[in-house]
C-alpha cells in the first residue's frame, strides 16, 4: 500500500505560513495611526453686512505661517443637528492638524496655545478673531471677516547689465 502523498499538505502550510510573515510585514510598515489631535472649530462665516459671498468658498487655517487646514463654506440647510438659527446662513467646520508624530499630524501645524488665524482667498479676507489651537476639541467660533488683505503687484524688468 502507498504511502499518502504530504507534499500538497507541505505546500498549504508554507503558503500559509508565507501568508502570515508577508501580512505581518505590512502591518508594521504601515503602522498604527495615532489618534486624532486636530483642533476642528465650526460656526458662522459673516461678513459685516451678513452671509459671504460667493457662499461656498475655500476657507484656510493658518497656525505659524503655515496652511494647516483648508474646507469649504456652505450655506446651512434645515435638518437633524442644524441649529434653527444657523439656517440659512454661511458656515464652516475646518480640521485644523496639530503638530506631532501621529500619521495624521502635519510637522510645523498647531500645537496647543498657537493662534490660528483664518482666512478667504477668494475675497482676500483674514477673519477678526483669532482663536487658540487646542488638541483634539471640536468647538464652537463664529467667524466675522471684515479685514481686506492689501493687494500687491510686482513688475519685473529685464536688465541688460546681467544683474539679477
């Protein structure tokens, strides 16, 4: 009587085995993401004289010189979760990343105490208020830009004497 033949048997469990080593390698290379610390502060966008406009726009979050945050605007719709009072009007929510070594930081980005300065490109508007960056709180802050940003133009010329 023959023997019962092992190699396929060998060769499932060197699969496996390979399986296991090759998936393992890759969970360790990826790492484990931290936990979140941005700051994510939501409310009103206003002008002085009421809603933005155009309504949806980009909105940045800069802490240290630096963008650590950008969303849109959007006018706010009747609905679970809306206040009755925000209905309406212009609002934002913006995850502004913090500073650290977790794989959703941005190096340079807030860390708690940094102020957080907000701005419109498309209307060249920095917000009045400055809040604090706080790690990991979502909170309320109403936005009121009435700060234009000075344009400013720059000409080159072409010098003939190769000075830069």
């Amino acid at each position: 009587m023959p023997l019962p033949r092992k190699r396929p048997l060998i060769f499932v469990t060197a699969a496996l085995i390979l399986g296991a080593a090759v998936s393992g390698a890759i969970a360790q290379a990826q790492g484990t993401p931290g936990h979140p610390d941005a700051y994510v502060p939501y409310g009103q966008v206003q002008t002085g004289a009421g809603n933005i406009s155009p309504p949806v726009q980009t909105i940045l979050a800069i802490v240290n010189g630096k963008v650590c945050g950008m969303d849109q605007t959007l006018i706010a719709t009747a609905g679970p979760g809306t206040p009755e009072e925000e209905v309406g009007k212009t609002v934002y929510s913006i995850e502004v990343k913090a500073e650290g070594p977790n794989v959703f930081d941005i190096p340079g980005c807030g860390k708690p105490g940094d102020t957080v300065v907000f701005y419109l490109p498309v209307l060249g508007r920095l917000a009045d208020q400055r809040v604090p960056f706080k790690s990991a709180v979502i909170e309320r802050a109403n936005l009121t830009f009435t700060t234009v940003l000075p344009h400013r133009v720059i000409n080159p010329s072409a010098a003939k004497d190769g000075a830069q």
